[in-house]
C-alpha cells in the first residue's frame, strides 16, 4: 500500500467517475442478504471475497470523491507525533504541548517523547470547529440585534 503525506484533491475525471460508481455500489449494496459477498474484477477474471462493511467503506469513499474531497485512510489506534498532531490540527507544535499538558488533549509519554491517538486529535479538532460556528452564530445574533445588518 502507498502511503503519502501529500494531500491530493481527485481529478474531474476522478470525481464523475467516483459519482457514477457510487450509485452504482450502494445499489448493489441495499440488495444484498448477507454479510460478505464475492465480486470479480473484469480485467482479470480474478473473484475476491469481501465483507460487506468494507464495501460500505469504499462507498464512503467514493462518495467523498466524488465531492472532490481528498481521502487519507489511517487505522483508528495509530498514534501520532506532536508535529503530526499540530500539523494536523493547524496549529505550532509547542501549542500543541501547551493543550497536551494542559489535559485537552490525551497523550502517552514514551520516553521523552509525546503520543497522541489519532481518534483524539480528530475529535478535537471536531470540538473546536463545533465551537468556532457557536461562537460565530452568537456574534451574528448580536450584530443583528444591534442593527449592524441591512435588511
């Protein structure tokens, strides 16, 4: 499997071609009656047996691609450095530090070293966007009712 730290958005031929799949798969999907299926790539004639949650997951897949989102598969209980953390999150590596110690953000010491869940970063990161678009519908209301908006 390649693995790659650039983030790459898909082509317009990516995307209509992930579209077209998508409907496709999750059609197939709604009609079968147990948990694994068998599929059979056309090329080379070659059959593969697969659970149906991993078709499942291609179809969330395809469906992200499709919206010209760019896809990074990472296994839940991957930990990652701080520097992957703060990249992750936007923000300086020493911030990061700084929530760490300050038990925002759960982490393991290894040595010297820091170690966050990935899972953690991302609910997070998911908690702060939550609370950013809170913080902007309340300056939104209070500028409309200081009159700051044009009817």
């Amino acid at each position: 499997m390649e693995t790659t730290n650039e983030i790459k958005r898909p082509s317009k031929i990516e995307r209509k071609l992930a579209q077209a799949s998508y409907s496709s798969l999750i059609s197939a999907i709604d009609q079968l009656k147990t948990d694994q299926t068998e599929i059979e790539i056309e090329e080379t004639g070659e059959k593969i047996i697969l659970p149906v949650k991993a078709l499942i997951f291609l179809g969330e897949i395809l469906k992200a691609m499709s919206q010209g989102k760019p896809i990074s598969i990472v296994p839940i209980a991957t930990e990652v450095t701080t520097q992957s953390a703060a990249e992750m999150l936007g923000c300086s590596r020493p911030h990061l530090v700084k929530l760490l110690e300050e038990g925002k953000i759960e982490f393991t010491k290894i040595g010297k070293h820091r170690r966050i869940k990935y899972e953690d970063v991302v609910e997070y990161k998911r908690k702060m966007k939550e609370e950013q678009k809170k913080h902007i519908i309340e300056i939104m209301n209070n500028d409309e009712e200081l009159g700051l908006y044009d009817s």
